[in-house]
C-alpha cells in the first residue's frame, strides 16, 4: 500500500520563509519544480521516496497530534561494526565453501584413482572404494 499525502512545494515551511523575504512578483515565478530544487539545496539533506509514506494529524480534546509512518529500503551506509561482521560472514562462507569444494574435490580424485586401479601406497586403503561400491 503506497499512501503519500503531498502538497505544494509552496506550502512547505522552508520555502514559505524563503518566499516571503523576496518581492512578490519574484516569489510568484518560481515554478514548482525549481521551488522543490531550492528546498533540496537549502534543506540540506534529500529525504528519500519511501514504499509507504504515511503523514497526519489528530485532534484530541484541546490537543493535535502529528503521526508520521516511514517504511523503505534502508540505503544508509553500514557502521564500521555492521562492515567488519559482514566482511567475517563472508571470509567465513568463503572459507566453508572452498573447504567442502577440496573434500568433495580430493573425495572424487580418491575415488576415479580407486576406479582406475591406481594404488599410491601398497598395502593402504582407505576403503572409500569398497563403500562407494557396496552403496550404489
């Protein structure tokens, strides 16, 4: 569900401050567009489009209350603590994945050996043979 409630740039309260310190026929040819760049410059920091975007208000007894409901990708940069556990996760799925691919690898060099009738050493056997031929 994508919910934004907009309104016009010039009702933005930075750029409603910005307007009112020109001269009217000055602020009066702004088009919208240039007004949301001016708010961007000014503003410091673009907020991102969000999935869900979720902002009103309530009155209760004498009181209003704003709420505001935010949820997206989260794009921020990664703290030095999240960077090193992900660099370890990956060092270690890395690491796992290279260890099973040289077992499986050294396992079927054993077993095309055996197949082939090469012995390395007399006398020794690891009996992976004989299992590989019982079992299939």
């Amino acid at each position: 569900m994508v919910l934004k409630i907009k309104r016009p740039m010039r009702q933005e309260p930075n750029i409603q401050h910005i307007l009112e310190r020109m001269p009217k026929d000055v602020a009066n040819s702004f088009t919208e567009e240039q007004l949301a760049h001016i708010n961007t410059a000014l503003a410091g920091r673009h907020w991102g489009n969000h999935k869900l975007d979720l902002r009103g208000t309530i009155s209760l007894w004498k009181n209003r209350y704003y709420f505001v409901l935010l949820a997206g990708k989260d794009k921020r940069d990664y703290s030095r603590a999240q960077s090193k556990v992900g660099r370890l996760f990956i060092a270690s799925v890395t690491t796992a994945f290279l260890a099973i691919s040289i077992i499986v690898g050294l396992i079927v060099l054993y077993l095309l050996k055996s197949w082939l009738g090469i012995n390395l050493v007399e006398g020794f056997s690891l009996g992976l043979w004989d299992w590989f031929k019982e079992n299939t």
